[in-house]
C-alpha cells in the first residue's frame, strides 16, 4: 500500500537519483581524484547543491511536511 500518490512519489525518486548522479560526480573528484578543471569544480559543486535542494523539496512533499517552515522564500535559498 502506498502512503503518497504515484506522482508525488515520482518526483521523489527522480529528485533522488539526480542528486545521487550528481554527488557521485563530486565523490569522483574529490575523493577518488578524477581531473578536473576549477571552474568546472565551481559549476559541479553548484550542480550538486541545487541537485539537493530539489531532493529536499520532493523529500519535505514526500512526507506531507509545510514547504516554507523556515521562513525562507519558496524558491529556495534567499543569497543567490
């Protein structure tokens, strides 16, 4: 029995895979020591993190829980 609806659950799991793809790369650079360029460091890194507010979000929706908590604007982080 499933506890969300099927898109709801979609969005998740494709939310998931693309912040794992994109932190696997960063997990190559930086540990495994795949070359790489500084100002592709910067657009990998920016990958990743945007990668994983968009997790988060399907994750908070996931779980039924209020999107802006924080007092954050809805689009995310307020210093870009």
């Amino acid at each position: 029995m499933a506890f969300v609806d099927e898109s709801t659950a979609t969005a998740y799991r494709e939310a998931w895979e693309a912040w794992r793809r994109q932190l696997d790369h960063v997990h190559r650079v930086l540990l495994d020591g795949e070359p790489i360029t500084p100002d592709q460091i910067k657009g990998l890194l920016n990958r990743e993190a945007r990668a994983k507010e968009k997790y988060e979000a399907a994750r908070r929706r996931l779980l039924g829980i209020e999107e802006n908590l924080a007092g954050l604007p809805p689009e995310g982080n307020p210093f870009r």
